[in-house]
C-alpha cells in the first residue's frame, strides 16, 4: 500500500468476499463500475479455491498478477497441503502475466518522525516488492500523470466522472513546488479546480505527442484537482497569479498570549493553567514552543490567543497574512473582523480588506493537537512564525 500510494498508482483493497463477487471479462475484474487490471497478492497461506480458480481465469485472460510472498499450498475446503491448491498456484506461477516480486524483510524498523506524517518505516523499498517495477513502469502498474521535471513527493488520485480525468494532487512537502508533468493519452481543455475556494480556472497546457504536457505550481501541503475534459464543456477564467512581490514585513517582538476558559475541549484530568496566561492582560512573549511558556504543563491541550499591533504605512492591491509555521490549528481576526480558519500551511489569509493604514491590531488564536494530551512526551504546538505581512502588486 505504501508503494502504490508512493509510486502514484490508484488501487482498492479487496478481500476475497468482494473477489468473488467479482467477473473476469477481458482480462479485468470486473464489479459494478469498477474494472481492474492488475491484483497485487500479499503473502497467504490458505485460500477458497473458487477465489483461486478466479485468479487463475483472470491471469490466463491477460490479467496482471503480482505476489509479494508465499502463495497459498491450503485451501479452506480441503485443508493443508490440497492437491488442488498447490496445482492451480504452479499453474498461476506459469503464465506470463505473473510475476513474483522480492519478498518483504521479515523484521521491518519504525520510527515516529513527526506529529502529522506519523510513522516512517526505516526500510529501502526501492529494492524488494512493487517498487521496481512501479519505477519501471511495469505492465499494470503504469502511471497516466508522469514528472518531466521537478519531481518531488506528491500523493495522486485518478477518477473518470461523466467522460473527464479528475487528477486529486497534493503536495506532501512543507516547501513550494514546481514541475512539468505530462498526461499521456489523454487530450482536452485542462483546469484547476480548488476544493477549499470553489475556484475554478484554465490552465495553459501543450499537446506533446500522445498526450499534454504542463507546469504545476503548489504550495507547501496544497491541493487541487486537475481537470482534463476532452469535450472541453466548460471554459474558465484563466488563471492569474500575484505578479510582483513589494515587501515582506515580519512581524517582530513580544505577542500578548493569553488563556480564554470560553471554547476549551473539555478534557479531564484539567490541566493547571499558568496564572500569568489566565489573569489579564496575559504574558509578554516572543513565539516559542508551548511548553517553553513559563509553568505550561507539557501535556496541555486547547488554545491559547496571541495578539499585537503592527502599523501600515500603505495599503497595496494584495496583502496576506502569513503565519509561518503553526502547531496546529489557527483563527485569525484583524481589527476585530474574522479573516478565517487554517488546519494545515501554508497559514495565510488574504487581510487588505480588514487592513488599515496606521495602527492594526492582530489576534490569532491557536489550538494543538490532541496527541498532546495522550502522550508523555510533548509534540510541537503553538504559534512559532515568522509572522510576516506580505503585500504584492
């Protein structure tokens, strides 16, 4: 799962309930709407021979089969070692459309990188199960969305609605990006439609042999869909990026942080909230980690409120609010009005509307992760910054 989630490659999980009730017609499973090409076999000791007799049908129609490990010698109705079991295997290990991979390590080391990616297995995946041949391109392990240039860590869905290709692509890195893709086989009028806006805009693509090629850009843990309607149904607004950066101006010095009672989780044990946080008008920080504020229980969960002044010598056509790095959930008001809500970066909110020129007061409440309150070792949480104010032309 985590190579085809790697390697981009769309795929479902199906046990052998949802097998069975699926037909071989032409070299695919077949259920409902679904059609699949190629069934990924994990490591199995024991099988219902009318699975078996499936997988065997649906690899001598053409069907691509790949095992990670052992193949089955016991079947459910015989028992161990069943004559039919162990004949139906060898001949599944014959037909060219089967290929067994390099088995898994038997003993595979984790280790908890961060708070929000989880844990990371300390293996070299390129070099045993579906990677090499995922890197290869192998036979129903292909890829219709392929790097030109640029390529880093992107997770992909792929559907076909109503004759379109919805592309679902995230950057899965804390930096900005941006890379050249082609789509092969695939033509029509392309756009980017952003699930959080609504917005949808065309985008300038090249048709490039058998297929389009074209630039993405993203922002640190962005996502959208790319949309490729070969009927070219709709046309967009095409799509307009800031033009020129003026300034940024970090936000420097002490916040006011303090403790609301109003909207906490309601968590018990109840952590002891520091009495310079809870009593007006609250404590005078620069940004630091939670747990570095003086007296904070490194188990607290909920929110704290930061706010200060900033002044503006001039309004400009755009002007963002970027937070930088929080830990991990923040509210944002300026002069008092909501400017909105952020679960992930990259924190900023567009603010030239709440702005004014003078003294602007900015209040940002932030909110950590339960995590915090079930382990003993703290997590990251809080505002950390640089808090800039960023105006484009």
């Amino acid at each position: 799962m985590a190579d085809l989630t790697k390697g981009r490659i769309d795929y479902l999980i199906a046990d052998r309930h949802y097998i069975n009730e699926m037909a071989v017609n032409g070299g695919y499973l077949r259920r409902g709407p679904f059609a699949f090409r190629t069934l990924v076999l994990p490591p199995i000791d024991i099988l219902e021979t009318e699975t078996a007799q499936k997988i065997v049908a649906f690899a001598r129609q053409g069907g691509v089969v790949y095992a990670l490990g052992e193949l089955p010698s016991a079947s459910v109705d015989a028992g161990a070692m069943d004559p039919d079991m162990v004949g139906l295997m060898e001949t599944l290990r014959q037909l060219p459309s089967f290929t067994a991979c390099k088995p898994e390590p038997e003993t595979v080391s984790s280790a908890f990188t961060h708070h929000w990616m989880g844990w990371k297995y300390n293996t070299e995946t390129d070099s045993y199960g579906l990677m090499p041949y995922i890197r290869n391109q192998a036979k129903g392990l292909t890829n219709p969305l392929q790097f030109v240039r640029g390529e880093f860590e992107m997770l992909q869905e792929h559907r076909v609605i109503d004759g379109a290709h919805f592309f679902w692509l995230v950057n899965n890195t804390e930096s900005p990006q941006s890379a050249v893709v082609k789509l092969w086989d695939i033509q029509g009028s392309v756009s980017l439609w952003d699930c959080e806006t609504g917005q949808c805009n065309s985008v300038t693509s090249e048709a490039n042999g058998n297929g389009r090629s074209l630039e993405l850009r993203f922002d640190p843990l962005q996502a959208y869909w790319l949309v490729v309607d070969p009927k070219s149904r709709k046309q967009f607004e095409p799509l307009k990026r800031p033009e020129k950066l003026i300034e940024k101006v970090e936000i420097q010095g002490s916040w006011r942080i303090y403790y609301d009672p109003e909207g906490q989780p309601e968590l018990k044990p109840v952590w002891e909230i520091p009495h310079v946080l809870s009593t007006n008008p609250g404590l005078e920080s620069v940004l630091v980690e939670w747990v570095n504020l003086p007296g904070m229980n490194k188990r607290f969960t909920g929110f704290l409120d930061y706010t200060v002044t900033c002044e503006i010598s001039r309004l400009t056509a755009k002007m963002y609010l970027d937070l930088g790095r929080v830990h991990d959930i923040a509210e944002v008001w300026v002069n008092g009005k909501s400017v909105g809500k952020r679960l992930w970066m990259p924190y900023r909110f567009e603010i030239g509307r709440q702005l004014k020129t003078g003294t602007n007061t900015l209040h940002v409440r932030v909110g950590n992760r339960i995590d915090n309150y079930y382990y003993s070792k703290p997590i990251p949480s809080g505002l950390l910054g640089p808090v800039q104010i960023v105006s484009y032309e």
